[in-house]
C-alpha cells in the first residue's frame, strides 16, 4: 500500500515536471523520514531512560568544572544547535574547532531511502568517526575543549563523573528507575542521553508530509524548487530521507580565520554533507559556520572554486563542478531555498527541565 502511494506521487510528480518543461531530475533519491528512530538491543528505549537522559542532557554536572552541558551546545531554542560560527568551549576564551549541527534528526544519522538504519552503523560527527550516538556522546563529555577540561586524564574524570552524578539522590532515583540500578556509569550515562537523542526528531516537515501523499502539504514554489534541486545536481550528495549521503568530500570552504591550525577534516580537507532539515533554526552553516545565510550558501555553489588557500580547484568533488547552476539565474537560486523550507519542522520538544537533580543553575 505505501509502495503504490510513493509511486503514484512520483508519477504525479514526473507528471508536473514534465509540463512545466524543465530538467528531469536525474534519479528521484530523496525521501521523507521514517516517524520512529530505531535503538540498538542493547539499549531500547523507555519512558524512564527519556527522562533520565533529558536531565542528563541539560545538565552541566556532567562537565569537569559544573559550566557546561550539552544543552550549551545544542539548545532546544535554537533548533539543538547554538547559533555561533564555533562554539563557546571548556573556558573563558576557547572556541571548538567547529559548528556545532544540530541534533535534531542525529538519531536518524545513516538512515538510507528505503527507511532502513542500523543504529550501530550511524555516522556522527563531520568526519563520521563516531558510529552510533551512544559512542558519539562520550567525545564531547571526554574533550578537553568541551566538557572535560585539560586538567585531568580521560580514566581519571570518567571515575569522578561517575561519583559525582551518583552522589546525588534525584540522579540515584532516576538510574533505579530507568536501569534498576542506581550507580552512574559512563555507560548508563551515554545510553540515557542517546534515547533522549532518539526522540528528537522532526520526521512530519511539509516535505515528508508532500511525500506521503499529501500533495498540498508543499507550495507551488517549493514544489517548482524541489525541480530544481534535482535537475541542478543537489541531490547527487544531499540524498536520501537526511539529505546525506553520509560521505566526505572536498567543497573548498574558506577556513576559519581564527583558527590556529587548518582544520583538514578527514585529512584531505573532505567534509560530511550536512543534512539541510531544518535550516532555518541552525544558521550559520558549513562546518566552520562561515557562511551566515542560505543566500550565501548558494552563491558560494554558484562560483564552483575553492576558496581555501590549501585546496585546488582539481581537487573539489566532481559532483560539486558538475552543478547545474548559473549565477545570474536567482530565480532558481531562490526556488531552491523555498525547496530548502519544506524541510523545517519546528514540532520538537522545545522544553527545557525547569530544575536539575544536581540544583546547578540552566544555562
Ligand atoms: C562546547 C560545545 C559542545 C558541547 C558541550 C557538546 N557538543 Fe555536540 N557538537 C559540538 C560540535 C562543535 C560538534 C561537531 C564536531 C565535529 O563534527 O567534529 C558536535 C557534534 C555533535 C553530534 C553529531 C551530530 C551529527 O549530525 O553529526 C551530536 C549527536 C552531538 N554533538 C551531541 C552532543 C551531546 C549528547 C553532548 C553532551 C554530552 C554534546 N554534544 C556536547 C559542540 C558541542
Ligand atoms: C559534492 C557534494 C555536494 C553537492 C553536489 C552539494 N552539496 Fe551541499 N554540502 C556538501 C557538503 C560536504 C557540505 C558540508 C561542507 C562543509 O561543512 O565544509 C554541504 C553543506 C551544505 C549546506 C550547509 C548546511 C549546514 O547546516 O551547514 C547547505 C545549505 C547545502 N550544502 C546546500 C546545497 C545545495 C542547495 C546544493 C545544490 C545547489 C548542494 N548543497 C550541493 C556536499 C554537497
């Protein structure tokens, strides 16, 4: 039934591009998301491990100096990201290397067309060395820039994290109640916060919604934009129900000027393609927030040149020379970005905790 429902909106779809008369896209390969994000079996999710890792999440007991929690990073307010080019680190002063992305949809990180995702094979990070959200939540709780500080070894805070959140008594109930244990490890630490990670998803944007089947979900523009964002050769990275094909490549960002070192990304100066859900709350973009708009984003795809001293034009990916774009053309321009808002969805949980176990203070 869903089979012939997607088909037929693709027919109706080929239908519409063929009478306006532009570009068929090359392969129809995007889709909308699937409405629940799966769990590995070791960690399946519960009401109790929700509420656990949503007080975990917001709060900065779990850093080395009581200042800074996911949430600093990732604000429900500003769409599970921060706003910034590079994020407020450990200290006064220090900056991350990178943007932080948002986490909403994080959980659906490796999702493929079909729906299908192996939540052990869920790449995180711009250079995908994370594979799960289990396994990605412990780098920013173990980063000296973060949430750990340079003071102490990794061994060393991991027991003192553990004492200090198993100390408290809210935290003791909240771990008896979600694992029938009350001790803090670091592992009941990140597979609490991974299942809250779960539910922040936004799979009911007016894009899926079009998809399944609600043909007037999607304005006439969107619609013309999302023409356009196929026949340009977008989708020949943003792909799939994330708009990724979760694969690095070379698009010649200009660094960070305040970077000390360059940040080479896999080494190669190779970059994930970011999803581009819900771009509206998570401006500025790229993996160093240089560029602050979407008018922007698409005039940097529109020169087709690096515009990093250490990358050459030969060495961009050959999908990102192959755009389809010309830059006098801001009728297409814009369609696309009217494309790019069918994919925001502001139905998250927003909420913040309105106290913490640990009684330190919300950011
Ligand atoms: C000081 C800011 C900061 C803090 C604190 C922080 N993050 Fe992040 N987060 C980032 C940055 C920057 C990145 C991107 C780093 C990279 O790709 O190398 C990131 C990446 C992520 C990603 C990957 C998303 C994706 O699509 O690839 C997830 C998930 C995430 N963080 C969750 C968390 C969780 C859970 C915590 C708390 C345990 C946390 N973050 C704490 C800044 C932060
Ligand atoms: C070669 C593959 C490729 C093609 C083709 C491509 N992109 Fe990207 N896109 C990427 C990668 C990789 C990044 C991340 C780059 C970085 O952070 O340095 C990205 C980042 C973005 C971002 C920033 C998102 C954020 O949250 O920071 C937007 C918006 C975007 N692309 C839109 C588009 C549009 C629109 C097109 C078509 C005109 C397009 N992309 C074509 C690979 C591609």
């Amino acid at each position: 039934m869903k089979k012939i429902l997607i088909i037929s909106v693709l027919l109706v779809l080929f239908a519409s591009i063929n009478k306006a008369g532009s570009d068929l896209p090359g392969q129809f390969n995007i889709g909308a998301l699937p409405t629940v994000a799966p769990a590995p079996a070791d960690n399946p999710v519960t009401r109790e491990k929700i509420e656990l890792g949503k007080q975990l999440f917001f709060d900065p007991i779990l850093s080395a100096n009581n200042k800074i929690s996911c949430a600093s990073c990732h604000s429900p307010t500003k769409g599970f990201a921060d706003g910034l080019d590079r994020s407020n680190g450990f200290s006064e002063g220090v900056k991350t290397k990178r943007n932080a992305p948002t986490v909403l949809n994080a959980a659906f990180n490796g999702v493929d067309l079909q729906g299908n995702l192996d939540p052990r094979n869920s790449p995180q990070f711009y250079d995908n060395r994370a594979l799960s959200l289990e396994q990605q939540c412990l780098e920013p709780l173990l980063s000296p820039d973060e949430m750990k500080g340079s003071a102490l070894s990794a061994e060393v805070y991991i027991k003192q994290l553990e004492q200090k959140v198993t100390s408290i008594k809210a935290y003791r109930v909240l771990f008896s109640r979600a694992f029938s244990d009350s001790t803090a490890s670091i592992d009941k630490i990140t597979k609490a916060i991974a299942t809250y990670e779960r539910t922040l998803i936004t799979p009911n944007a007016p894009f899926d919604r079009y998809m399944r089947g609600d043909l007037d979900a999607m304005t006439e523009k969107q619609i013309r934009g999302m023409e356009a964002f196929m026949s340009t050769g977008c989708n020949n990275c943003h792909s799939g129900p994330m708009f990724s094909d979760y694969k690095l490549h070379v698009l010649g960002v200009d660094e960070h000027p305040g970077l000390e070192d360059f940040d080479t990304g896999d080494g190669t100066y190779a970059f994930r393609t970011t999803t581009l859900r819900n771009l509206a709350y998570t401006a500025p973009y790229m993996h160093n927030g240089s560029l602050s708009s979407l008018q922007e984003v698409m005039r940097f795809y529109e020169r087709k040149r690096s515009k990093h001293t250490e990358v050459s034009n030969k060495d961009l990916a050959p999908e990102f020379k192959a755009l389809k774009l010309n830059p006098f053309n801001r009728v297409r321009a814009n369609a696309i970005i009217a494309f790019l808002e069918a994919l925001n969805d502001p139905n998250f949980d927003q909420s913040t905790p309105e106290s913490l176990p640990s009684g330190l203070p919300l950011e």
